[in-house]
C-alpha cells in the first residue's frame, strides 16, 4: 500500500470528522499515524492542526531474517499435496499399517493416506504411479490446502 496525499487527507478528515485523537496504519514495512494535538489554553481544551508522520520504509530487523540456509536438495519426483486443510491419516485406523512408506511403490489410483476434514474421511490417492520417496509429515498432524504431503518418484 502507498500512502498518497489524497488518503492522508481521508484518514484526516476522518479524525476532524468523528472526534478522533489519533490514527495508527501499518502495512508491511510501511507505517503512518495521523494525530490530532489538543492543546490546553485558558481552561478550554482547543484542537490545534493535524499532524501526520509517515515511518519510511524500515529494513526487516536482522534476527528476523531468515538464516542463509546451504542451497536446498531438490527434491525428486512429484509431489502430493493436500487438496483441503484437515488432519492427515497414514492409516485407516489407529492400529492399521499406513497405506504406503517411504520406498514402496505405488500405482495410479492407490490410496497414499485420508485427510479428515470436518469429521469426513477424504482418501487420497495417487496421480501418478511410482516409489515413494519422501513423507513429508506425521499420522496425525494438521495439514494446510496446498502443503507437500509427501513425493512420488515417477
């Protein structure tokens, strides 16, 4: 968002308008706060002009940075993410063997694992046939709309 003298403008009138003292935006690594002084002359309290300061855009802190982590393996073969957010199931039941491990080979149309979402049991199942590589995440840990479940090495 960029801060153009047309919104500051807006944000205040929007203060003069409903009797606000201040106005805080923040946006990333932009931020503005427009206030109101009121200053105190004789007894009565009398609103002086709107200042506005405007925070230049700031530098992330430096422990906020993510690490420079060594150049990251590729990955091989195709990934299989979760069509949905739910919990991720590598077996049918609690004392059942997973549908598949890393190195077992898989074809087209095999289930891979089930995703509960909203107390319904989605099963997964493979695009493609091949060996799995890689499980990306653990029987019984929440998983997010897009998220690498695990790699299918065609």
């Amino acid at each position: 968002m960029k801060f153009d003298i047309e919104y500051i403008e807006k944000l205040a009138q929007i203060i003069a308008d409903k009797d606000l003292t201040e106005i805080s935006l923040e946006d990333g690594e932009q931020a503005i706060t427009i206030r109101k002084e009121v200053v105190v002359a004789a007894g009565a309290a009398v609103a002086a002009p709107v200042s506005v300061q405007a925070a230049a855009p700031q530098a992330a802190p430096q422990a906020a940075e993510a690490p420079k982590a060594p150049k990251a393996e590729v990955k091989k073969g195709t990934p299989v993410t979760s069509p949905m957010v739910g919990v991720f199931y590598s077996a049918p039941s609690p004392d059942a063997q997973p549908f598949v491990e890393v190195g077992k080979s898989v074809a087209k149309g095999d289930k891979l694992c089930i995703i509960e979402a909203m107390k319904l049991m989605n099963e997964i199942e493979a695009e493609v046939s091949g060996k799995v590589v890689e499980v990306c995440v653990k029987d019984g840990q929440p998983v997010e709309f897009g998220q690498v479940l695990m790699y299918i090495e065609e």
